[in-house]
C-alpha cells in the first residue's frame, strides 16, 4: 500500500460533492487512486453491467484507499431496473421507414422491417391510440394507432435503422410492472452484503417503488436515491422525496421521454424539492459526455456542471467519462475546478439561497438555521456537528451556509452516507460524553483537518444528552487557541 497523503485529501475547497462511475477504465486500484486524490468523493457501481466478483473487488479496492487516506468515501450502487426492450430482427436489424407502418406484436420469431416482438405483455392492451413508443434512445419515434392483447400498431414518425434488442421508452402511460426485475433483487442482496452505502433505485414511477426496496434492504443501514428519470414520477415527485433518503435528476431517460426544452426546468424543479426536503439530490448524465474520448470539455458542457452548482446541488455525476472513457482522471479534476470556481464565485451563495427553506417548527432546524445566519454575521472557520445518525448535518446542509461543515459522528456509516451531502466533511471518531468534551474534541478535529487555525472561531452544534438520536438543542460558538493539537484523544 501506499503512503496515505492526507493533504492531497483535506478538504476540497468545494462544498459540492463528485459522484464517479467506475468501469474497464477505472477498476485498477492505481486509478481509483488517482481519482480519489483529484477530487471524487464517492463512486458509483453500476449493475447493469459486469459480474459480481468484478462489483465486490471495485468495494474492496474504494475500502482499501478509505483505510489509507482515514477519509470516509461512499459506494454508490445503481441497479439497473426494468428496462423495456424490442426482440431480434433476422438480420440483426432492420429499417423502419419514415411515416410507414410498423407492428410490435407477441410474435416471438424475428422481427423485420414491418414488425418486431416485444417481449413485455405488460404492454398489450395497457397502451392507447395516440400515445408514444420510443426506441433506442428516441431515435425511433413511433405514435400508436391501434393496441390490442396481440399487436400494437404504430405509425412511423421518426423512422430507422432499429437493432437487436433496442430499449423502449413509454412516456405516456404508466407502465405497471415492478421497478426491481428479479436481477434488481440478486443485485441489491449482494450490494447490502458488501456494505454499499447507498442504492440508486432506477426508472421509479410511485413512492410504493420506494418502500418495496426499503422493505428489501431490512435492517441494513443502506440509503435508497430514488433516480427521477420518467415523467410518471414527477407527478408524484413529493411523495417519493419524501420515502426516499435521496434524489437524483437521471436526465439520460429523462430527457428521451420529454422534449428537450422540458429537461432544464425539471431539473431545477427537483432539485429544489429535494433540497425543501433536506434530501441530498445529485444531477447525473452527459455532464462531461464530451470527454470520454476528447480531453478538455465544450464550454456547454462547463456551463452545464457550473449550472447545476449554481443550483445548489448535493453533487454531480459522471458516467461513462470515467466509467470508460480515455480521460478519467482528468474529467474529475475538471469537474472539480469548475465547482470550486464557482463556488467562488460572490454570488454563488446568494444564488443558492435563493430558494427559500422554511424552518421546520423544531429545535433542531432553528439551530441550524442560526448556524447560518452567525456565519453570516461572525467570521466563522466552520460549522462543527456532532451527530449519531447524520439528521443534523442533513438540517444545517439544507440551509447552505456560506462556510464548510466538520461532521463527527461515531458512524462509519453515516459517515460514508454523507459523503453525498453539499459542503460535509465527515470524520470518524469517538463519541463525546460530556458538553467539555465536545468543546475539546471540536477545537481538536478542526485543527487536525484544516478547518481553521489558532483566533478562528467555530459554531458547534450537538444534542444533549449526548449520544440520543434526535436531541439537537445546542450552539455553541468557540474560539481556536491552537494547542489543542497538543492535547491526547481522537
């Protein structure tokens, strides 16, 4: 193993997090390494694709570099769902012409360029005259002009080449299958196993989604992002925020099932439920696509990853960048620069805030509002929190304040969780028993992990008694003297 260099891995200087995709191109630990070193604070499996045996030595290699560099780092891992998707064509594909006729039917043998079988029964009878049927992406667009048990007939209104076993998107009806296939379900037994941190759960269309995985998962203190990429869960977008630990605006099918010009203030939207919520959201898909074979992005593609902080954010995707493309390493130290620029920016707060986040009637949300407004009012180093289950950081991240936030918590694995949570910077330690401990134990970590030196002042912020979840009701602002490094525990 390596020497750990804790310096290359203090704090980011950002306050949004990066979500990366491991893949062929990443899998070696040497890279996941040198992703970690540029900037990315969790990694995102992805079981669409590769074995278990693969999925279990990617974990172990993200916990070997968590041991070497003491810093927690989530995993991340995303099922694939229920993909709906076409038959075989005889010759492996055909072509679909443009206005003509074409016929998705229960016919197994292979399709041609006048039908095509579609494995899902589902379908039959559930579609009607008039709505969409998009395939590959949305490179074929078919409109239905009759649906029966047997055969669905459609009119070609975006014709084309059209190949082995295409995806199908259907955007305009709910499609009443399940979203955990029966791989989703081997898939997510093993990610519990490892000790995943999170599930992303793909293609939700109701909050049930939700509490079916959850009801999966048990006992496991895993986190379930619900991926928001149909238009039928954004008609009941309130209810899966609110059964979900976390969201993700998945624009990749998303952006297939609605027009173009839908995406950009959907995603904001989300993203500021979510962050209403105090639900950590992350904004995924083609936000670097440029860079998986060339290495510097296009200035859209800049001006898309800078949006999304803009937005305020919890964190940002990347996909097959890292996941398979020729520049990973360096896809993350571009999408960190663009973040702390940004974030450097002296609107970027005022652009944050400005969506209003209402205090909860509870102790522990007025505290954390007031953790705000004194680090707008008092120069403050940072805002110390001391918590069990991570609820309090999640309270103080949901009002954006304008300095980072030293997390300690006893938890390895709220910890981890919050590597996904905007401007968090957790520490594993031990917990405190007594209101002189936590002032000693704070002042010590800060120092420890460059959060201030000596005449800085910091915010703590904890519960007692100590040690019971749900009893944030104490602030208290302190000052650095700069011995406290001197002084033993940890």
């Amino acid at each position: 193993m390596q020497k750990s260099d804790t310096r290359k891995v203090g704090p980011r200087g950002r306050k949004v997090k990066i979500l990366a995709t491991t893949g062929p191109a990443t899998r070696d630990p040497d890279m996941l390494r040198r992703l970690f070193v540029a900037g990315v604070d969790a990694f995102r499996v992805n079981m669409s694709h590769g074995e278990h045996a693969v999925h279990a030595d990617t974990i172990k290699a993200i916990r070997a570099l968590e041991k070497e560099f003491a810093r927690p780092i989530a995993v991340f891992c995303d099922l694939q769902g229920p993909k709906l998707r076409v038959g075989t064509f005889r010759d492996g594909k055909a072509v679909i012409r443009h206005s003509g006729h074409f016929t998705l039917d229960r016919n197994p043998e292979p399709g041609d360029e006048t039908r095509v079988c579609l494995p899902h029964p589902e379908l039959f009878g559930l579609l009607e005259k008039g709505q969409r049927l998009l395939i590959n992406d949305g490179k074929i667009r078919l409109r239905v002009i009759r649906a029966d048990a047997n055969e669905i007939l459609c009119s070609a209104e975006v014709g084309g080449v059209i190949s082995d076993r295409k995806g199908v998107n259907v955007p305009d009806a709910e499609v009443p299958i399940p979203a955990l296939t029966a791989k989703d379900r081997k898939d997510l037994a093993f990610a519990v196993e490892q000790g995943a941190d999170w599930i992303g759960l793909s293609f939700v269309q109701r909050p049930e989604d939700v509490a079916e995985a959850r009801k999966l998962i048990g006992t496991a203190a895993t986190a379930v992002c619900a991926k928001i990429e149909k238009p039928m869960a954004v008609r009941r977008l309130d209810e899966i925020i609110e059964l979900a630990d976390g969201i993700m605006v998945a624009r990749g099918d998303l952006g297939v099932e609605l027009e173009p010009q839908e995406v950009p203030p959907l995603q904001k939207r989300i993203v500021n439920k979510a962050r209403t919520a105090g639900k950590p959201v992350i904004v995924a898909t083609q936000m670097l696509e440029s860079m998986i074979e060339n290495p510097a992005p296009t200035r859209a593609e800049v001006s898309d990853v800078a949006n999304a902080v803009y937005d305020g954010a919890d964190a940002v995707m990347l996909s097959a960048e890292t996941a398979a493309g020729e520049w990973p390493e360096e896809a993350v130290t571009i999408m960190h620069r663009i973040a702390k620029q940004v974030e450097e920016d002296e609107a970027y707060i005022g652009r944050v805030r400005f969506l209003d986040t209402p205090a909860e009637p509870t102790t522990a949300d007025a505290l954390s509002h007031a953790c705000m407004t004194i680090a707008d009012t008092v120069p403050i180093a940072a805002i110390t929190v001391f918590t069990g289950s991570g609820s309090t950081a999640r309270r103080v991240a949901r009002e954006r304040p304008s300095v980072p936030m030293l997390v300690l918590t006893p938890s390895t694995r709220t910890a981890r969780r919050m590597a996904l949570l905007w401007g968090a910077h957790a520490v594993v330690t031990k917990d405190i028993g007594s209101f002189e401990e936590m002032i000693a134990k704070g002042k010590r970590m800060a120092l420890r992990h460059g959060f201030g030196t000596a005449g800085s002042k910091l915010i703590a912020l904890a519960g007692v008694p100590f040690g019971t979840p749900g009893s944030t009701n104490l602030l208290h602002v302190v000052t650095l003297t700069g011995d406290e490094l001197d002084k033993h525990g940890g």
